[in-house]
C-alpha cells in the first residue's frame, strides 16, 4: 500500500500543483469552468483511487484537502454547480457539508438549502462540518437575514419532524466545537421566531457551550416572554413537567408528607458560577414585561413554588433590611418633624412670626453658642441622622451596581422614594449648617417633603411581609382603579366646578387656579355641602340656577357616581384579590432578587448559604454563641467546602443540582394548597386517559 502511495505522489495526483492557493489536481478539476472536461478527468482521477488497497486513506488525505482558503474539492463542485462532481465525490466518502455550503446558507442563500434538502431528504439529520461540527440547524440559525433565516428553518425543519425518532432531539441539541446549540445561535441574532419554534420541538434549554453560557439565560435576558412557550410545554406533559409528585414519607398519612421534586433548572440554570451568578437572575428579567405576561408566568406552580423556598431561605435578610429602612425613616420624620416644630411651631400664618422667623440666625453649629436655636439633642439627632442617610446611600448605590439592568432598579417607586428623601434631607440639613441657604418659604415647604415621604416609605417596607402585602397591594390596585375612574368622570367634576364658580363669584373655594375648585367639588361629593354658609344669596336669578346645579350635583356625584364607584369595588373583591395576590409575587421576587444581588457581590458565602439549590440551612451557619467575626469565618470556610465538594462531584453530580425534593409541608399553607389542586387535576387526567374497566 505505501507503494501505491508513493507512486500516486510520483504521478502529481495528490502533489499540489498551484503554490499560491495550495490547490491539489482534484481542487482544479472541480473549480474548472468546462464541466464536460471536468467529468472525464474526475473520472481517471477517482479510478485511480479505487484502485488502491485501502482508498479510505487516501479519501481522507486526498478528497478532503483543504486549501489556504479552508476549501475542500467539493466546496468548488458547489461553487460551480457541477451536481455530478458533487455526487461523485459524496460517493467516495466526501464530508458533504462543506465550508462553501455553511457560508451560503449563513448568508441566507435559501435556493442552496433548498436544493440540497431536497436532494439528501433526511440525510442531511446526519450531515456536519468536519471542523466545527455544525449542522444545517446551526448555521440557518446563525444566518443574519432573519427573513431568509425563517424560510430556511421551515424547510429543515419540515424535513426533521417527518423522519425524526419520538423523543429523539439529538438533531435539536447537536453542539458544535464550541459547545453551542442552535438555540445558542438563535439567541445570538435575536431571532425570537427560530427561539420558538426550537422551544416548540423541546428544545434542551439547559445545555452549556464551554463558555458556561446556558440557552436558557440568553432566553430570559432576550425572549422572556417565550418562556410561556416552554412552561406551556412542560405543563402539559406529564413526563418533563418540572414538579413530580413522589410516594408518601409515612404510609397512611395525609399529603403534608408526599416528597414533591422540583427541577428548578430553567430558573437557576444549571451550569452556572455560583459565586457570580444568583438564582434570582433569570426570573429578575420578568420584571421588565407587561404585568399581564408577568402575572401568567409568576402564576406557573413552579415559579411559585421555587419563590416560596427562595422567601423561607432570605426572610431574615428582607426583615433585617426591612427594620434599618424603617429606622431610618423614623429618625427622618422624627428629627426633621422636630426642627420644623422649633423654626416655625404655630402661627406661622402671622406675619410677624414669619418676620422673626426670616431675621433669625438658625445654624445647628453656630460660632457662638449663646445664640444657638437647637439644643445638644437636636444637633445629636441630626448626627445620627446625617450616619443613617449615609449608610443609605451607599447601599442604593451599591444595589443599582449589582443589579443587571439599571432599569430594573430605576423601575421601583420606592427607590424614587428614597432618593427624593435623600435629597430634601441634605438640602434641609445643609441649609442648618450654612444657614440661610435656603429661603425661607422653600426651607418651609420642603421640610413637609421628608415627613410625608418617610410615612409613605414605612407604609411600603410593611408591603415586605406576605401576610400583610396582600391587603397592602390590594390597596394600590384600588388606588389605581379609582384614578383611572376619577379621570374618566373629570369632565362632570370639572362642569360642576365651572358651574360654581360663575354663580358663586366671590367664593375662593370654586376658584379654577389655584384649583381649590376640584378639591372642594371632590370633598362634596362625599357629602360635605356647607348648604346654609356658602349657598346663600338673596337674588332670584342666583338661586333658580344655584340649586338645579346643587341637585343635578347631589343626584349624579355624591349618590350615583359615589355609590357606583363602591359597588364596583365591592363585586370585583376576587379579581382584586387575584391581582394583588399576582403583584404580592412581583413584589417578593423584586425584593428577594435586589437582595441577593448585593449580597452575592459583596458577601458570596452568605448568597450561597441562600440558595435553594445545593445550600444548608443558615441558621446552622450562624450559632446564637458565635460573634460576628466566627459567622464569617464558619461562612467563609462553608463556601470554601462547597467549592472543593463541586469540584469532586464532577459534572454529572453539578448538574443535578437544580434538582430539589421536599415534603409538602416544608411549603407555605397556599403552596399546599395549589400542589393538592395539582396532584387532583393530574390523577383526574389520568382516570381519563385510562378508564376503570367497569
């Protein structure tokens, strides 16, 4: 055989015969313009091939040389359209997805892909490129003309779903040398069509290329909304559905002892640094949907379940993070509430108090202390204060880093908040210290700003706990109901007004600006006349259109409008009560995940002593008769065990991860009780499908 080859060399057949382009004869005979000239020495050239003991050698070396420009002979075939050099090569055992092929249909050349699908049929399930390992699947996917791109993957998959195996997806999920999926491709050109229709055919989400980059995140930071798709899918088979109900811990027992195993993968992901990456990531995109697709996917019994174990795991953290917000704001109100007291106290609506006010000196630190408006408490108070503001700023600055997107952050009201109490703070605490900074009437107007805002905020950490956050959300939902109401029955409001103040022009509680008007006309449609001090006049003319304008008011405002306004609210308690419940996950989710993202920048031990997936409990972290310094040191050698446990796991035990089985019980009363609605509506679809023989 090595004479053989030898002679083959001798004779210029696998010699390359151009130096610049380090062509081989058969690159030559393939790239020749005349094809009838090209068949015939195609054919000496092939005969001489099989004539050798082991061609199959030779083919590899021969048939599947490159040139400097990575072409193989077949590649030029293709460039040429010579279709019985392309066939006559396939048959020697050319790789037949080429570099030639794979460029075309990146670049959308959908008349190539369909010749060629044609012509293979299922074959092309089979075919990849020896280099990169990719597939048709891969390569439409990564096509930049997403037009043309939608074209193609119809056609392949066309082809895929009339000859694919049931539950076979090894076509789907074919990674190339870089580990990628064509799902990873798809994501890469933000192709939301391709991301689907994947998703339809069961798709694996969960696979990572060798960057440790999952399908499933670029899903979530691009497509979140297809995740329905996905959820839509697992819900309804049985198999993959992400929650499975296990046998009972106890034989005879009711359900609060049934494990329940829930992969939590396509939340947390599964190949994943967990000391960079929070479980709460993914789901934290959700935030920038439309509530309606928010509310179907929070709603999802997996994602509720996953929040229930995520809130048993950073309860302490919110409530902790809870009671300094409040603190804060509670000296804030307190302390500005007190200086405002000093300043002005009462009868600020006299003009020689708001003289004195305006000529005296009221600096917190004067040079001398004779002529000091505060006392040493006082200045204290504000100290104190001045720390808390401090430390506040620092973390909401530290919380909008971590966060992905400072949209997120941005989106919250309570961050707004927060910063418009910052602001009035150091501008009212400034104006102390400098004096005079300020003038008078905004130092007056402003300092009301941080004591409502503080109150407001408080009212917004209660929102925090589960038990109280739905009546609080249920309490905004109306809030917005009423507003939208409110704006479509202004023009009657705003009639009435008019209507006043032409028959009561000397009343400066139907003024139209400032707009005492509507405020008065809102406070009588609560019933709040003053019939006999402000509707009294002694001219006919006034009072013939005064009192048709009181009744007109009294019967279309303060009964009809009043009382359908309550029973809209009253008859629609349960679908408030659903969307708060809704907004109460949101607001959970929003919490927990600001959280673990500060502390998983900032204390990685602590994010890790929280995950649902592959933790320990923190209490047994944190022994009541440690200090601070041994909980850090305990936490930080836990960390340091879990690493070393990961690496001798391997990756099979890391991927299992994401799996965790708990008993019902470990779960909140309204998790319960939508796993036991779960488990009837499964078993009742079972008596269906398989139905007593009697």
């Amino acid at each position: 055989m090595l004479n053989q080859f030898v002679d083959c060399i001798r004779g210029g057949i696998l010699r390359f015969i151009t130096k610049d382009e380090e062509k081989t004869v058969l690159h030559e005979i393939c790239d020749c313009v005349d094809q009838e000239n090209a068949r015939a020495m195609l054919h000496n050239v092939l005969s001489t091939l099989q004539d050798l003991n082991h061609p199959e050698i030779v083919n590899k070396i021969f048939i599947e040389t490159k040139d400097k420009n990575g072409y193989t002979a077949l590649d030029y075939a293709l460039q040429r359209r010579n279709l019985d050099a392309f066939w006559k090569l396939t048959e020697h055992g050319a790789n037949t997805y080429v570099k030639y092929l794979s460029e075309q249909i990146r670049g959308g050349n959908f008349d190539i892909l369909r010749q060629f699908v044609d012509d293979m049929g299922e074959d092309i399930l089979e075919a990849a490129t020896t280099d990169e390992g990719r597939n048709f699947l891969h390569d439409v996917c990564d096509c930049e003309n997403i037009t043309e791109a939608k074209r193609m993957l119809d056609k392949v998959l066309l082809c895929y779903e009339g000859c694919r195996l049931v539950n076979d997806n090894t076509f789907l999920n074919k990674q190339d040398k870089y580990g990628n999926t064509a799902l990873h491709y798809a994501i890469k050109r933000n192709n939301r069509y391709a991301v689907r229709a994947l998703i339809n055919l069961e798709a694996d989400l969960l696979i990572a290329n060798k960057e440790h980059k999952e399908a499933i995140t670029g899903i979530y930071q691009m497509f979140p909304k297809s995740i329905l798709t996905w959820l839509d899918g697992r819900h309804r088979n049985e198999l993959n559905n992400p929650i499975q109900f296990g046998s009972k811990v106890i034989e005879d027992d009711d359900d609060k002892n049934r494990e329940i195993t829930c992969n939590f993968g396509f939340i947390t992901g599964v190949d994943v640094d967990r000391t960079k990456v929070y479980e709460t990531y993914n789901l934290s995109h959700l935030l920038n949907l439309k509530k309606d697709v928010q509310a179907t996917i929070l709603e999802y019994p997996i994602v509720q379940l996953f929040l229930d174990l995520k809130w048993n795991r950073m309860y302490l953290l919110v409530y902790f993070s809870t009671l300094f917000h409040m603190t804060w704001s509670v000296i804030s109100c307190g302390v500005i509430w007190h200086i405002f007291m000093i300043k002005y106290g009462n009868g600020t609506n006299t003009t020689e108090k708001w003289n004195y006010v305006e000529n005296k000196s009221w600096q917190l630190f004067p040079e001398d202390e004779s002529e000091a408006a505060f006392g040493s408490g006082t200045a204290a108070s504000s100290v104190i204060l001045h720390v808390f503001t401090a430390v506040m700023v620092i973390k909401e600055l530290i919380e909008a880093k971590s966060t992905p997107t400072y949209a997120i952050y941005i989106n919250q009201i309570e961050n707004w908040g927060q910063l418009l109490l910052i602001i009035s703070i150091y501008l009212l605490q400034l104006n102390l210290i400098l004096s005079e900074l300020l003038p008078t009437w905004l130092d007056y107007n402003l300092s009301i700003v941080p004591v409502t805002t503080s109150c407001l905020l408080i009212f917004g950490q209660l929102n925090k706990n589960p038990k109280l956050s739905l009546y609080l959300e249920m309490f905004r939902e109306s809030l917005k109901d009423f507003g939208l109401l409110f704006l479509l029955f202004s023009p009657i409001l705003f009639a009435f007004n008019l209507g006043f103040r032409m028959v009561m022009p000397l009343n400066e509680e139907f003024h139209l600006w400032p707009p005492w008007g509507l405020i008065k006309i809102e406070a009588m449609s609560t019933g709040e006349f003053n019939y006999d001090g402000i509707y009294d006049h002694e001219v006919v003319a006034i009072k013939v259109p005064k009192n048709l304008l009181i009744l007109a008011f009294i019967i279309m405002v303060s009964v009809v409008l009043t009382n359908l306004l309550i029973g809209l609210f009253v008859s629609d308690v349960k679908n408030l009560k659903d969307r708060a419940r809704v907004c109460r996950f949101r607001t959970q989710l929003e919490q927990m995940f600001l959280m673990e993202a500060f502390i998983t920048h900032w204390w990685p031990g602590l994010a890790q002593a929280c995950r649902v997936t592959e933790s320990r409990s923190m209490m047994s972290l944190c022994p009541c008769k440690c200090s601070g310094d041994k909980i850090e040191e305990i936490l930080n050698e836990f960390w340091e065990s879990c690493i070393v446990s990961e690496v001798r796991a391997g990756e099979q035990e890391l991927k299992k991860s994401h799996i965790v089985t708990k008993t019902m019980k470990e779960f909140s009363e309204e998790s319960k009780i939508r796993l036991i609605e779960l488990k009837t509506e499964r078993d009742n679809s079972k008596k269906k499908v398989c139905p007593s023989p009697n």
